[in-house]
C-alpha cells in the first residue's frame, strides 16, 4: 500500500507540474540554477542541513520557471520543486517545511530579487547584513500574499 501510494504521488507531481518526482519526493527538492552561482549553491547547503535531498540541474532556471508558471516579476536565481510545488529564490527551508504541512492549494513559494540575509545570502561576505524580506504564498494565477516575514 505505501508503495502504491508513493508512486501514486510522484504520478501527481508530475501531471502538476511536468517534472517527474523522484521516488522520494517526500523529501526531494530539484532545482534548476547557474553552475557558477556561489549564492545557490549555499542555499542548497541550508536546505540540506534542513534534511532535503536535493537534485540539481546546472542548466540556468530561466527555462524552469516559464515552464513551471512562476511569474518572471517574482523571480530569482534559482528555481526547484518539491513534492509538487514551486520554490522560486531564497525560500527558508523553514517556511518549505510549513508549506509541506499545511499543503495550501498554490502554485509555491518566492523570495523574489536575492535579499541579504536570506538562506544562501547570508555568507560572511555580507558581513553579518541582514535586510528584511517576504516569503511569498504564490497561487496557480501568479497573484501573491505574504506567506511569512523575515528581518
């Protein structure tokens, strides 16, 4: 029966959003970014320690992110998936695991631009700066409320 029900929602994730979800898609989050971003790069670091398995395509998100439905206006230098829903920036890895819980009917989530101080922003170059931001709650026809506040 769990085998069944895990195959039934990587079927779903993929008639969602067209990316086949791996097996695990519990916990798997791939993303789409530039193989020379640093700033992604330690993003992905803190979805990790955050126990995400993580899938990366070194291939830009520019692509991605049409193709999933994010709005260009919300976008950032990443773009990942998991369990069905689009993560579009800087996402604390927290307010990823509060969506997963509550399981809103919404496209995802967006940090839009890359605020200093976000996961993956907050590298010692920065020199301890943080600007507050928004997580945003994006529904299916790109509109947005505030999801969370972060300063």
């Amino acid at each position: 029966m769990a085998a069944r029900r895990q195959f039934l929602g990587a079927a779903a994730a993929l008639c969602a959003t067209g990316v086949l979800a791996a097996p695990d898609a519990d916990t798997t989050v791939q993303v789409w970014k530039d193989p020379n971003c640093g700033c992604c790069k330690d993003w992905i670091a803190h979805v990790e320690r955050q126990g995400f398995k993580v899938r990366v395509f070194d291939q830009g998100n520019t692509a991605a992110r049409a193709r999933l439905g994010m709005p260009q206006k919300l976008g950032s230098c990443h773009t990942a998936v998991v369990q069905g829903y689009v993560i579009e920036g800087h996402v604390p890895a927290g307010d990823i695991q509060r969506l997963l819980k509550e399981r809103p009917n919404a496209l995802g989530l967006a940090v839009p631009g890359m605020p200093i101080g976000s996961p993956g922003m907050d590298a010692p170059a920065y020199g301890g700066r943080r600007d507050p931001y928004q997580v945003l709650l994006v529904q299916k026809d790109g509109t947005a409320t505030v999801f969370s506040n972060h300063s």
